[in-house]
C-alpha cells in the first residue's frame, strides 16, 4: 500500500505525456491510499517485528518446491520421461514484477498490467497449434557458428519474436508471491515442478525483508535443492533488504539421468567496490559442491547449467576484472569469444529504460526489427563501453560522433549482462542453439535469452 501511494508522486515518461491523468493520481488516488496506509501502518510494523520472531524461533526454509502431479497419460508435449530425449533448452529472464513504486522509478508500466501480458506471453509456450505463435525447437548454432552471413544477417538468426521449446525457465526479480502463483498459473500444465519463495531470512542477508526474486520452472520432478545468500552488498544502500544469491535446484530426467541448474542474481550499480566478483567465486564453488553431495553412483549427468542476470558484461571496461574470473573456465559462455571480445551475432540484453515506452518496443516483431538494426539497437540497448557501474546507466543515451550522429559501433546495444552457462566437459554436452528472445518486448528492462543443449557422447 505504501508502495502504491508513494508511486503516485512519480511519473514516467509515458505519464509525462498527459499531465491531466496524473493529476487524477494526486487529487484523487494518493490521499485514498495514504489514508489507507495511516490506518494500517501499525499492523505493518507489528507483522514485521512478529515475522523477525517467527524466522528467530522457527525453522523458515529457504525455498519452496511447489509440484503438481502428472497426468497418467503423459500428453506429446511434457514427455517428461522421454528415454531418448537429448536435447534440452533454457530460458533466463529477468521479468521486474515487484513492489510498483521500484516500477515507477525504473520508468515501467503499471506492474499489474505488465503481469497480466507476461503471462499471456507465457501461455504461448511450448504451443502446438499451427498459429503464429507456434513453438519450434531452437537448433540454429550451425548456422551462427559456420556461416558467411553478415552480422546483421546473423542476428536476424539469434533474435527471435517467439518462444522456443522450453524444458526449463530461471526467472529474476519476482518479488511479491502474487506475482509469482500468477506465473505458475500460466506455465501450468506444461511445467508442473517450481522452486518459488527463495530466501534466507536474517539481519545479515535482507533484514528480514526481501526475496531473492529467484524462482525456477521445471517439465521435470524437481529433486532437490539449495540456496546460498549472497553478502556482498552496500550495508548503508537499497541493497540491503534484498535477498541476491544463488538457488541451485537437481532434477530427475528419468531413467536414472539428472541435470543441475542453478539461478543468480548478482549485485547491480556495484560502482567502484568489489561485490560481484567475490560472489561469483562463492557462487561457483557453492554450485560444484552441491553438485557433488547430491549426484549418486548410480546417476548419470546429463547437464548442469548456470542462468541468471550477472549485472556485468563482457566487453565494458568497467567489468575486464570479471571478464577472466574462473567461473568461465568451467562453465562455459557460448557468446564469448574470450574475455573481452564477444561473438559478431550477440546483442545486448540490458535496456535503456528511459526509452521502454517507445513504439519500437511495442510489440515483439518490431522490436526484434530494432534489435538486429545496429544504430537503432544502440538507442534502445546499453552500450557495451561502460566505465563504471553506476545507477546513471537508467538514464544514459548513446554518444554520439563529433558530427552530432550515431553511428554503429562494435560495442554498440551490446551490454549483455543476462547468461547461460555450461558445464559440457563435465555433461559431454553441446550447444545447438541460442537466442535473444523480445516475446516481452516493452515488458521487462531486460532480454530474455534462450539456449538449447544436446546432451550425451
């Protein structure tokens, strides 16, 4: 309810547009609200010093596994217990379903409508009607890594309008538990097994306050699982109520074969301390030996993966000191060429959001035109040049030449900062393809990304 009222003395760029509605919001909406917030602003603070009691006195998990059973026909699109299954594809997306005030202030639409179009979006997945909208199997590495194309040919072919075929979606920054039945809602039936409610709740890691915002969904039973908090934070800043860490999850693929798959969310704006390489070690380390403790004799691995939203980039000179840490020596990113230096076809996933409004993200067809277009895409998405870390990246816009003109640049719409890594030393496994996805286009400030394993010798 604070939330709410506090979001009707700002304004986006949208509502800049028609002063008169969002005088409404301060005549009308904001004295109801802040009304409502007086009466029941006692409850609050009484239900946050009994909830600090609760987590003290009683065991609170970490995490929730939320499962619905399986139909005894299992239908052609969930063969959940497939032997001959190889191939198995990931999704990242970092969606920004919180309180509506953070919206407000990163310049997004009402949060509720924006859940209600996520999930509309969601209900397309995995689809099998021969409409538009049709999910197809992501199979286009050959094609990225042995072609002749031109880059923005290229792109064309590592951006896409629609879903693929989805076995598994790691999603960031859901924040309110509504939001997060509302997902489920809309992934069920074709996913049926979910990790929701990640956090670990205590002074050091959120105040007894926020969520991680992490949450995973599953085709597959979901066997275990593990969070780690993460403490690198900026103890006097708004970091401190969140949650950020690592929730690590073990699925049964059947007939004795189990995958890894883990979901972070690292420190954003870290400026000029050092938070997220510190994490990221623990990070790594945190998810190979939970690897270890879990995987029994008489299992076999058949993957094990690392989604997320890594808040650093892998050409900016501000992130060169993360570009080399270990992690990449074991997991592998398929869109880097090495540290520093990414693959030609890769865009960026990180938006401006002072330009979220813009009728080039109106729709997911014309913003995948924008996308693969190499001076409008540096508008819309961060340049990959950036020299610090700093909140000023919500309001940056590209620069320009000395003409006055922007022109195409190698880093330009190219801060990629949402990932997927593979472990396929370990997995034998082999990327088949990868994806930039703008199913969410104006929905969410960031790019969901998409990539399909094949699995085995």
């Amino acid at each position: 309810m604070l939330s709410l009222f506090c979001s009707c003395f700002w304004t986006t760029t949208e509502e800049g547009k028609n002063p008169s509605r969002k005088f409404v919001h301060y005549i009308v909406y904001a004295p109801i609200l802040g009304l409502i917030e007086i009466v029941t602003f006692p409850l609050a603070v009484f239900g946050y010093f009994f909830w600090i009691i609760i987590c003290n006195v009683f065991h609170v998990p970490d995490y929730a596994i939320l499962s619905y059973p399986d139909e005894p026909i299992k239908s052609p699109s969930n063969p959940t217990l497939d032997e001959s299954k190889s191939r198995y594809t990931f999704v990242t997306a970092n969606l920004l379903l919180g309180i509506e005030s953070l919206g407000k202030f990163q310049n997004m639409p009402f949060v509720y409508s924006r859940l209600q179009k996520i999930t509309d979006s969601f209900m397309n997945i995995n689809r099998n009607e021969h409409d538009s909208c049709k999910s197809e199997p992501l199979c286009n590495s050959p094609i990225l890594e042995g072609s002749k194309l031109t880059n923005e040919e290229l792109m064309d072919t590592s951006v896409s309008h629609r879903w693929p075929q989805v076995d598994f979606m790691c999603f960031q920054e859901v924040w309110d538990r509504f939001f997060t039945y509302k997902l489920v809602q809309s992934l069920y039936p074709e996913f049926k097994h979910f990790v929701v409610d990640v956090a670990h709740h205590s002074w050091k890691e959120n105040c007894y306050f926020g969520t991680s915002g992490l949450m995973i969904a599953s085709r597959y039973p979901i066997m275990e699982a593990k969070f780690h908090a993460c403490r690198h934070k900026r103890y006097s800043t708004w970091q401190q109520p969140i949650c950020y860490g690592i929730i690590m999850a073990k699925v049964d693929l059947g007939h004795k074969k189990v995958g890894y798959i883990a979901n972070l969310h690292n420190v954003a704006y870290e400026g000029k301390d050092d938070l997220v390489s510190p994490f990221m070690t623990e990070a790594q380390s945190e998810f190979n030996l939970f690897r270890e403790d879990t995987l029994k004799s008489e299992e076999k691995l058949t993957f094990a993966t690392i989604c997320g939203d890594f808040n650093f980039d892998n050409m900016s000179p501000s992130d060169a000191h993360l570009q080399k840490h270990s992690i990449f020596s074991q997991y592998s990113d398929y869109c880097m060429e090495g540290p520093g230096v990414d693959k030609p076809w890769i865009v960026g996933t990180e938006h401006r959001q002072i330009q979220i409004y813009e009728k080039e993200l109106s729709s997911p067809k014309s913003m995948k035109n924008m996308m693969v277009d190499h001076i409008k895409r540096r508008y819309f998405i961060i340049d990959a040049d950036v020299a610090e870390q700093t909140m000023d990246l919500m309001y940056c816009q590209p620069k320009a030449d000395e003409n006055g003109e922007v022109r195409p640049k190698p880093f330009g719409g190219r801060r990629r900062i949402d990932r997927i890594l593979v472990d396929a030393k370990a997995c034998q496994s082999k990327v088949e393809g990868y994806q930039f996805l703008t199913c969410l286009a104006g929905q969410t400030d960031h790019v969901p990304v998409a990539l399909t394993l094949k699995c085995g010798p």
